[in-house]
C-alpha cells in the first residue's frame, strides 16, 4: 500500500493510506502521554538538554541519537522502534514541505 503524509493547520500528522487516515501522535504528544514524564526526566534518560528536546518535539530538529538513545526513547514513550522511525521520518516530511513552502 502506498501512504502519504499530510499536515493539518495545527501542525498534526497523519498518515493516508488510500483514503484511510490513521492520526500518528508527535514526538510531545508521546511525552505527554506517559505519566509523570517531562522534558527534564526524557533528557537526562537521552543525555541531551532540555532545549534540545523542545526543538525535536517543535519540529525545529530531527533527533540524531545513537542506537542505544533510540531504544531509549522508544522505552520511554512506550512504543516500537518501527512507531518512532514513523513518527520521525513524518516529522522530516513535515519539516521539509515547510521549508520549501508546499
């Protein structure tokens, strides 16, 4: 099946699969999700700054984490290595159609 991604006005993204449209949550939005988890516990568990963090959940970065970080947060947010490689490769999209204006 192919899929496309599309943003709405709220910066939300989805995933289109021939006419099916399954919302896929952000990088806060998994945060959020997870009790008591906050951008300070999430970067030292990473090794990065909180700064760092609010720009991957703002979309203004693409994570670049070592293998091990991206377990990590996988664990963290209580998803698969395959959910955040969706969610992340989507964030790219997004970032990218933005910057060229589409």
């Amino acid at each position: 099946a192919h899929a496309f991604f599309v943003c709405d006005n709220r910066m939300r993204l989805y995933t289109m699969t021939h006419g099916d449209e399954k919302e896929v949550p952000t990088l806060k939005e998994l945060r959020e999700s997870v009790p008591g988890l906050n951008q300070a516990v999430v970067a030292v568990a990473l090794g990065v700054r909180a700064a760092t963090l609010s720009d991957w959940e703002n979309m203004k970065r693409i994570p670049k984490l070592d293998i091990e970080q991206w377990y990590e947060l996988a664990a963290l947010y209580n998803v698969s290595l395959d959910e955040l490689r969706e969610i992340i490769v989507q964030q790219k999209e997004t970032m990218d159609q933005q910057k060229s204006g589409a």
